[in-house]
C-alpha cells in the first residue's frame, strides 16, 4: 500500500516536467546559402525560420535568405532547410 502512496507523486512530477521547446540550429553557412536544422518536436512557422535566415545571410554581406529546399533528417531528428543568401534587390 506504501509503494502506491509513493509512485503518485512520482508520476505527478513527471507528468508536470516539460520540455523547453528548441531554437532552430544554423548547422552551416558559406556566406552563399545557410542551412537551418528544426528539432523533431518544435514547430517554428515559415515566417521564423526565414527570418533566422535573414539573420544570418545579412550579417556582413546585406543579403537577404530564400528557401530553396528542406528534407527529413535520418533517425527522427527534425527537418533541414536550406536558404541562399541572395544579394539584396
């Protein structure tokens, strides 16, 4: 009787942990195109990521990012996008 008394709380902290949500991870960059990693289990808008490419495609070479293409990475660890860094218009 004691060992259930004690695995509801248990079970109640674990069910009241949660996950921080991820950003999304630049996994390269070569001044010409970026790629940008989201985790499995964040769910950022189109509107966000571009904009982290933005971020990085402007920083000392003004440019601006377009999506080109993303893909599913192996073993459920999320979706690579790639952007190239185009000179601003």
């Amino acid at each position: 009787m004691t060992r259930r008394l004690w695995a509801f709380p248990a079970v109640m902290f674990v069910a009241a942990c949660t996950v921080e949500p991820q950003e999304p991870i630049v996994s390269a960059y070569n001044g010409d195109s970026v790629n940008i990693i989201q985790p499995l289990f964040a769910s950022f808008s189109d509107a966000e990521l571009l904009a982290k490419a933005n971020s990085i495609c402007q920083r000392g070479h003004k440019k601006r990012a377009e999506r080109v293409s993303m893909r599913g990475l192996p073993d459920y660890q999320g979706t690579e996008y790639l952007f190239l860094c185009l000179g601003k218009a």
